[in-house]
C-alpha cells in the first residue's frame, strides 16, 4: 500500500489571506501549552519505564559479553595472555614450511574473506603495533585424515607487531590452530581496524576426544550440495572433526551406487540424489577443513527404499523390511554397496545401523519362514547372524564396524571387539557395560545429543558426561567420543542450520576441551557468556544460528534485542 500525502494548500492569486487577531493568537498558545503539558505528563511513565527496560537489556548485555575467560570456542587447553592491543594489518601475510599443502592453503585463503569484512582506516595511533605476517609450521608433511590424527597445536602472538607463529604437528593441527588465531581478531568500529586484544597471547591446545561428530540425516530430507558445503565450513569453526552421515533410509535411498545402479530409483525424486562425484567432491571439501565422514548404510532394518529398484531385497510387497536374510542376491547388494562406498569414504570407521529390526516379519512371510526353519534359527538369531557377516565384510576389507547398541543389547558375545557400539538410548549403564566388556562406544544418547529435538537445550548437552557412571581409566580410554544427531524426518534445507546451531557449540566444547574447563555448574555458567559471542560471530559468517537463550531451538527472536542476548 502506497501512502498518499495530502495536497498541499496554495494560496490562489488575489485571494485574501485571513487575519488573526492577538485575541486569539494567545488562546493558541495557550491551548499549545497545556497540549504540550498533557502529552508530557502521560508520556513520562511511559519514558521512564522505557528507560528501565532498556537499562536492563544494556545490563543482561554487558552480562552476555562479560568473561573471565576468553571469547574462544572450544576453550583452548592451556593459555596466557597479556594487556596489550595490537591492530592486525589487511595486508597480512601467512607463510609456512609445507606451501604445497592444500589443506593450509585452503585456510589461508579462507581467512581474509571471514576477518576483514569492515571497511579498513589506515592506523593513525603511533602506539598500536600492527601484525602483518603469520608463520606456520608443520612437522608432518602427511596430508591424509584418518582416526586419531595429531590436531594439536601452539600460537604466539608477540605483542610487539612481529611475527605470530602457528605450530603444529600435522597440518590439521596447524589449521585449528588458523581457526582460533582468526577467534582472537575482532573489529573495532572505533578504530576502523581488525584488532588483537590481551597480547601477548600463548596457546597449547588439543582435543579431549578423537572422534567428534555430528550426525546428517540425508534419506528423511534430501540436502543439497552446496547446504552442505556450508555446514562443512561452520563444523571447522567449532573444530568438529566428524560428519557421520546418515546416506539412506526406509524412506529414501538417495545415492548412486555403480554397481546396482537401480538402487537410487528409491530417492525421493531424481532431482534428490547424489552421484558418486558428488560423494568424492564432499569428502574433499571436508578433509581440506580437517573433517572425516563417517559413511552409514542401515542393516537389515531401515531399508524399505532399498527394493523401490530391486523388489526382491523385500521379503514381501507388504512386509518391506527387514531385508531378505534368505536369497544370496541380498548380500550381493551388500557387498556392492560396501566395495563402491569404500572406494569414496576413507575413514576407519564405517557405520552398518543395526537399530530398531522387527524381526516378526521373517517369521510371517512363508519364504523367509521356511527359510529359518530349514537352517534351524529364531528371528534373533538370524539378525544376529546379519548384523556379524556385515560386521565380518568390513573387517576383511579393513575398516571398522559401528553399530547402533541394539546388537550390543541383544548379543554382544557375537561382536566383534573392533566393532563400536554407538550409545543412542537413554540406559545410563550402557556406557559402562559396553566399555566392561571391552567395546570402543561412542556415545550419542537421546536426551543429551539429539538436536531434532527441540526441547533438548544447550546447558543438557554441555552437561552430557561422555563418562557418565565409568570410573576405570582402562574403560574410559574406549569411549573414542561422541556425536550430536541431526535426524532429519523435520528439518530440511530452510531450519537445518539454525536447528544445529549454536547448540552443537556446547557439544563441540565439552569433546574439545579438557575436564578442568567443563565439568561442574560453575563452568557451565562460564561458558554461557561465550555461547551467546559464538553465536553471533556464526551470524556474522553467514551462519543462520539460532537465538541462544531461547527455551525451543531454532525458534526465532521474542522481540527487539542485541544478537549478545537475543532470546
């Protein structure tokens, strides 16, 4: 609607103008007066109460950007820190050992999009030092991630302006170190420059635990490419080093497979699918940041969408899953599956599901009933005995199995002690049993690492103890970390990334950082300032992160505020 502005009055030629007379001059003014007095004596209230309130907000804020500690996510191992600012050139440069290496080349380039986005005023301030070269070194010149690779790393930053220098022992470790370096550089509107404050600086850092992981549910929604290129980048700047993603599902089986090329005639449609170029392209963009992908294809349950291609992986049109444990096509399939994918994922670990099989469905269709009754077996017995010759496939082709806990419930002497167990139900003694029993366990239960879930809030996942009722170091040193699950049956690509952030910040700290600066109430309050700072400078990267404070994820701001206390 286009609002019309009144026509202006022009007094037409040899019109005569009216006279007022002092009379009523006065009375004008008067009448002006008390107006003025009247307006002034209702609006008062309403100006004070507003100033109390925006008194309040300015008081929550300076509480959400106040901080012992330093604005930085994880909270580094070790560190100590001056009083001095320096000011950071836009002309600076980054040097190192290894120029060859893609994976620092990538961060270097990386680093003057995401810093330097204010206009720049050259320094007039004689007193600043201003940096201008960053050194990194790297001791190994492997640029292969695997499991439990080096991701340590050392900074100084002198407050004299000469040199910062970034140390590490791999050039994964070194890229972290890139990643908390570009933390420390923050704008400054009054100087119209990029600043370090608190230098000099010192850092030693390393992970709490080797595999920290978020899961993507790609089968209930379909996500493309470039979504997930952008998720990529924001996991690297909360140093997540796993995407375990979750590829197909009964409801969709969105990936090429060359070997059984109808199996993708089970995506939601073709223009929901990812080639295998499209699988090798996201496992380079995410080594170049310093994250593994852990492939997962769920069996024998969860597989309905497997027989849109090949009906005959059902046991029957109306028992669906499931797959068909009696016909040696199955295991073809299998086996296919399992030899394309290992060509494109090169992480240890490989997921094989295992959760949540009705076996009932055996038993009732007459082909697969016959079937366990010629080789004497139970329904059980027959998913156990699938759950290890998919386990064995992938140990002979040298990878590691994970499983969802329902096989350790159901059957641990069957399993293989290479195998995982991946914790999702809530039984507190999960943990520690599977780890009595000698099983690597990583750990993603429900109420402390689901994100699909709303209601879990960021202070249930920062106080998520990954061990949790295990008291023998012998047993915690299996539990290899943890995830936070993204299933996918409500997000899509509009809410993904503001229903993953700014809680999986908390998931990101607590497996990052050690012990000393998360356990206990007082840290978790300590790490709430910082919280709400990630959270904005993921807004300020292009992240849509959600309000911090907010009681439901992802549910967008209640009113007018700072992004440092949005709620």
């Amino acid at each position: 609607m286009v609002r019309q502005m009144a026509p202006k009055k022009v007094k037409q030629r040899g019109q005569t103008a009216w006279k007022t007379s002092t009379s009523t001059k006065a009375r004008r003014k008067c009448v002006a007066l008390f107006s003025c007095l009247a307006l002034l004596l209702c609006y008062c209230p309403f100006e004070a109460g507003a100033a109390r309130e925006f008194a309040a907000a300015q008081s929550r804020l300076k509480r959400n950007v106040t901080s012992t500690q330093p604005f930085l996510v994880p909270l580094p191992k070790e560190y100590t820190r001056g009083t001095e600012i320096i000011v950071v050139s836009p002309l600076l440069q980054f040097s190192s050992n290894f120029p060859e290496s893609r994976v620092l080349r990538t961060a270097f380039d990386a680093f003057h999009p995401l810093i330097f986005v204010h206009p720049i005023r050259p320094a007039t301030d004689p007193t600043l030092q201003v940096l201008l070269e960053v050194e990194v070194s790297v001791l190994s010149r492997n640029e292969e991630l695997q499991f439990g690779v080096d991701e340590s790393y050392e900074i100084e930053v002198p407050a004299d302006g000469s040199k910062a220098i970034i140390r590490g022992k791999t050039v994964f470790g070194a890229r972290h170190g890139i990643e908390t370096f570009s933390q420390l550089c923050v704008y400054d509107y009054g100087l119209r420059a990029v600043k370090i404050e608190n230098a000099p600086w010192r850092i030693f850092d390393e992970p709490r635990f080797p595999h920290r992981g978020i899961l993507i549910d790609t089968a209930r929604h379909w996500q493309p490419v470039k979504v997930l290129k952008a998720l990529i980048d924001s996991f690297s700047y909360a140093k997540i080093n796993v995407i375990h993603w979750h590829l197909v599902d009964m409801q969709s089986f969105p990936i090429e497979i060359p070997s059984f090329p109808r199996l993708w005639d089970g995506a939601w449609s073709e223009f929901e699918r990812y080639t295998t170029r499209d699988m090798q392209d996201i496992v380079e963009y995410s080594r170049l940041r310093g994250i593994n992908i852990m492939p997962e294809i769920d069996v024998p349950g969860h597989a309905e969408s497997w027989g849109v291609g090949y009906p005959q992986l059902w046991p029957h049109p109306d028992c669906r899953q499931p797959l068909d444990m009696s016909t040696d096509f199955t295991w073809e399939v299998i086996r296919g599956i399992i030899d394309d994918l290992l060509k494109i994922f090169p992480y240890k670990y490989f997921h094989a599901g295992g959760d949540e099989v009705n076996v009932d469905c055996w038993s009732q269709v007459p082909r697969t009933k016959r079937w366990l009754d010629a080789h004497n077996r139970t329904g059980m017995q027959a998913y156990a005995d699938f759950v290890v010759r998919t386990q064995e496939m992938l140990l002979e082709r040298g990878r590691d199995p994970v499983n969802w806990e329902e096989p350790f419930d159901s059957f641990p002497e069957r399993l293989n002690k290479n195998g995982v167990v991946h914790v999702w139900l809530d039984n507190p003694q999960t943990i520690s049993q599977a780890t009595q029993h000698g099983f690597p366990v990583i750990v993603a239960n429900t109420a402390g690492s689901y994100l699909d879930h709303l209601d879990i809030v960021w202070r249930s996942i920062y106080m998520n103890d990954p061990y949790k009722g295990i008291k023998r170091e012998a047993q915690r040193r299996l539990v290899i970390g943890g995830e936070n699950c993204m299933w996918g049956e409500d997000i899509d690509a509009s809410d993904l990334e503001q229903t993953i952030w700014p809680r999986a910040a908390a998931f990101a700290e607590r497996y990052w950082s050690p012990v000393n600066h998360t356990e206990g109430y007082q840290n978790v309050e300590r790490f709430l300032p910082r919280y709400h700072y990630f959270r904005c400078l993921l807004n300020q990267r292009g992240v849509r992160a959600a309000p911090a404070a907010n009681h439901l994820a992802r549910k967008n701001p209640d009113g007018p505020g700072s992004c440092y206390e949005q709620r």
